[in-house]
C-alpha cells in the first residue's frame, strides 16, 4: 500500500521532467538502446499513457533528451558560450576535470548517441553530428576571435582532442584525463597564436 501511495503521489505535474529526469540517468548507466520505455516510465514515475502523451515513440524521446542535454549547460560544449571568460580559458575550459560532486564521467553523449544510431540518416544521429558541428563552429569563433592561423584547421584539431579526452576518461574511468589533451591544446594554440613580438 505504501510503494502504491508513494508512486501515485509522484505522478502529476511535472511528468515531462521527471520523464527526462528518468531518461537521462537510465541512458548514462545502461544505454539508449538497452532502456526500454516502461523501465523509463516506471522510473519517473509515470504512467505508459502519460509518458506516450509527452512522447510519441522512442526517437522522440532520445531527440528530446539531447536536447535538453544541450541546453541545460551540462555538457563539454556549455563552457564555450561562458561570457564571464576570456575566449583562451574557454577553449581550455573544454579539457577541465568535472567538479568533484559531478556525475561519473560517462563521456560525450552526442557521440554516444551516434554511437547507438549508426545509421548517418537517424534523426538521432544526424541530431548528433549537428551538434559537434556546433562545438566545432564555436571554437572557431573562439580562435578567430584570439587572431590563431588557420582557425577552422585550428578548431578541428581542438575538438578531437576534447572528443578524444572525453572518451578516454570514461573508458578508463579517469576524470582528470583531460589534463594530457589541455597540455595539447595549450601547445597547438601557442604555436597559431599572433605573435606578439
């Protein structure tokens, strides 16, 4: 009788967040593909009906839960678009370790995501590659905007690494991983910086 109160006290308002509030734990621990809609919906706690009135298949909730990944200023890129930074330390700020009480490092959803729907026409991939070409796009203004040589071969070289260090820490389980990609990245601006002598 208890668990019964305390599911249906949880059901309500909100349903749509706790669905991606949900969504968003279960895909970092198990995977998109190994998390079914019930275990999504038992987890929120809503009903099969409720959690299909908010999202109509699956896909929809993936797109949804990446999108709201990138505009909740939790991911790799969040740190690119802080204007209380100077453009330098925003580019490095992509190879810093999390804060300690951070969730474990689990890698780059976006290319989890892609990972997951390898098919390049998905909805879900495709919503993927836009945005690392996002990441790509504002690390260009960044070094262009610091005068480098050859910003968009520049920025390339910046967002594999990040990319690279962010998989790395998740495989290895090390959130300082970043630290050897930072040291790369610090060098490669230093030589596509202007000069000041």
């Amino acid at each position: 009788m208890r668990a019964t109160t305390t599911a249906s006290q949880g059901r309500g308002r909100g349903g749509r967040e706790r669905i991606l509030a949900a969504a968003a734990q279960l895909f970092a621990t198990q995977g998109i593909n190994a998390t079914g809609m019930e275990q999504v919906a038992e987890a929120a706690p809503v009903s099969k009906r409720t959690l299909y009135a908010h999202f109509r298949t699956k896909n929809d909730l993936v797109i949804a839960h990446l999108q709201d990944l990138a505009s909740s200023g939790a991911t790799l890129e969040s740190v690119l678009t802080r204007e209380d930074i100077p453009p330098l330390e925003r580019i490095l700020g992509l190879f810093d370790q999390p804060a300690p009480d951070a969730a474990p490092v689990r890698g780059c959803p976006f290319i989890d995501a892609a990972a997951e729907f390898p098919d390049p026409e998905s909805t879900v991939h495709s919503y993927a590659r836009e945005q690392k070409l996002h990441m790509v796009r504002l690390v260009t203004a960044l070094v262009t905007e610091l005068g480098c040589r050859e910003p968009a071969v520049l920025a390339e070289q910046l967002v594999t690494l990040a990319d690279g260090a962010a998989s790395r820490a998740m495989v290895l389980g090390e959130a300082d991983y970043g630290r050897h990609a930072r040291t790369a990245a610090k060098t490669l601006l230093a030589h596509a910086l202007p000069s000041t002598t």
